[in-house]
C-alpha cells in the first residue's frame, strides 16, 4: 500500500489492468478526490466501488492504492 498527500493532486490514476480511470482534483494527507475519465464506463466504476460514472468526482483512499510515482496513482487489484 502507497500513500496518498497533496502532492497526488493533477496525477493519473490508473487501475491494477492499466487502463486510465481518471485525475485526482484534490488530495489530502487519507483521500484523493478523483474526476473520473470521460471514457469510464459504469462497469469499471462499480469494479472500483465508484458506482455510477457519471458522479463529478470519487474518493480514493489509502487503502485502495498500490503505488505512487510522479506521474501517477495505480490502484489495487481488487480480484
């Protein structure tokens, strides 16, 4: 498990398969807050626990994120 801070915010977040899942627009020393990518289907969003992906944006805990380098979030494989 990785850390999330504010140095998070305007990084990629890339789910376990690599595929872009959206932006953290806000982060914080627990949780980043995620604008999901207009491509994002409601499938993946329910895999990631986001629900419906048409919500504005999406918490991201600790808990939930593999690594972080400078350019990006992974998540987690959730399977």
């Amino acid at each position: 498990m990785a850390t999330i801070d504010e140095s998070a915010e305007g990084k990629t977040v890339v789910a376990a398969d690599g595929s872009e899942v959206g932006t953290v627009v806000d982060a914080d020393n627990v949780t980043a807050y995620v604008e999901p990518d207009p491509d994002l289907t409601d499938e993946i969003a329910a895999e990631l626990g986001w629900g419906d992906a048409d919500d504005e944006t999406y918490k991201l805990d600790n808990d939930t994120v593999e690594t972080v380098t400078d350019d990006e979030i992974r998540l987690e494989d959730r399977n």
